[in-house]
C-alpha cells in the first residue's frame, strides 16, 4: 500500500485515527505529526489495514507446516483409533446414547476453541465424527495430533465406571 493510502482500512480504524489526531491536535502537536502517530498507534493495535476489532487480547496464530506422509504415519501411531483420509485425520466414537454424544460435543468445542483448532463434527445419535485438518496449511500438523489426543483423554472420562 501506497504511503497516505488509506483506503484499505476499515471506517471503524479512520474514525480512531480521527480521534487519536484530534486529540494530539489539542496538545500542541503539528498536525503532520499528529496524523502520523495517529496512524502509527491504529496500525500499532490493530495491525494495519482490513481487519476489524483493536487486536489486542488474541493469542497470536502460529503457523504450523504440513507434516509428511511419513511423519503422519508415525504420529497415527500415539493415537490408534484416528485414520488418515486425504488431508485430515478421523475418528468416530460410540457413545451409550445421544445426550452423551452431546456432553463429549460441548466439552471437545471447550478444548478446540481454547487452543483455536477447530474440528469438523458430525453427530449421529450415539455416534460423533471428528475430522481433523489444518486448513491454513493445506494439510495434517502437529496441531491435528494435539488435538486428537486430547479428544481422546476426554472420550476415556465417559468410559470410566
């Protein structure tokens, strides 16, 4: 982007901009001064142009590569029940009934939203589907296996007596 080209940014961060400016204005700052810390203290919080929301309090996404074929073998190993099929790992558990089936859903969106890895699920009464994938790295990581194992630990609490 072009410097003093602002059209990629979104109405919410010029209205910042406008109102951090004004506001250096007041204390006596050039204005060109002003409209520059402006948008360095906007570009600061949100990180530049087209994204919404200050930034802060987001963990940052750390991007993880795509393991091999032969990587992924061997991570199949630490979690048996998973399969690989395409681009993604899988698993179906059997639950005693679909209120179960809805108690391991709640708790698997717990964890995925926690650690920002999110599962395809499919529920079919006292069955769940889950579907691992990185889609950002077109393919299976080191996050899909974290992930799976935990999905495990929680599925091994409903089989305890």
């Amino acid at each position: 982007m072009a410097q003093g080209d602002k059209s990629s940014y979104t109405g919410k961060q010029k209205r910042q901009a406008e109102h951090l400016e004004a506001g250096y204005e007041k204390k006596g700052v050039g204005t060109e001064t002003a409209v520059a810390r402006a948008w360095a203290t906007v570009n600061k919080f949100s990180g530049g142009g087209k994204k919404s929301g200050s930034g802060r309090q987001k963990k940052p996404l750390i991007n993880m590569p795509a393991l091999t074929a032969k990587q992924v073998r061997l991570h199949l190993k630490a979690v048996p029940n998973w399969s690989k099929r395409a681009q993604s790992i899988l698993r179906t558990y059997k639950f005693k009934g679909f209120l179960e089936s809805i108690a391991f859903v709640t708790r698997i969106a717990q964890k995925a939203q926690k650690c920002n890895h999110h599962p395809d699920i499919d529920i079919r009464f006292d069955k769940v589907a889950l579907r691992l994938s990185t889609h950002d790295e077109g393919g299976i990581t080191e996050k899909d296996f974290s992930l799976a194992r935990q999905c495990d630990e929680v599925f091994s609490k409903f089989l305890a007596p």
